[in-house]
C-alpha cells in the first residue's frame, strides 16, 4: 500500500429487546446457551454487546450474537 491507511468501520447490530431483557435478568442465576456451549451463572453486567456471566468465580465474556436463549437458573 503506498503509505496510506485504510479506515476500519466496526458495525455492530443491537437488539434493543434482548438488550433490555438482559438487563432485567443482572445480578441473578442464569442459564445462556450460545453458539457453543451453556453457561450457567450470575449475569454481572450487560452491555449492548456482550455480557459477563460468573461461572464458578471465573469471569466470562459472552458476545451478545452468540446467545441463542437464555433463561433464569
């Protein structure tokens, strides 16, 4: 590239009723299936895209398009 730099635009889709569902659930024991795997734990934060679910004291950072349901625990 003749010395210049390209420009990234990170797009990211939010659903605003999943959003405001997750938030309804924080600080409670939940179960999130994803793409991969369930985990169950406590939702301790939500952000319009990820949230962090405690699994047995270990922090983990789920992307927000990766759930596919979740429900109380």
């Amino acid at each position: 590239m003749s010395g210049q730099q390209s420009e990234i635009e990170v797009v990211s889709i939010i659903d605003p009723y999943l959003y405001q569902r997750l938030l309804s659930f924080r600080n409670m024991n939940v179960v999130i299936n994803t793409t991969k795997n369930p985990l169950q734990g406590l939702l301790n934060s939500v952000s319009p895209d990820h949230v962090v679910i405690e699994v047995s004291n270990t922090p983990f950072y789920v992307r927000i398009q990766e759930i596919v349901w979740i429900t109380l625990a």
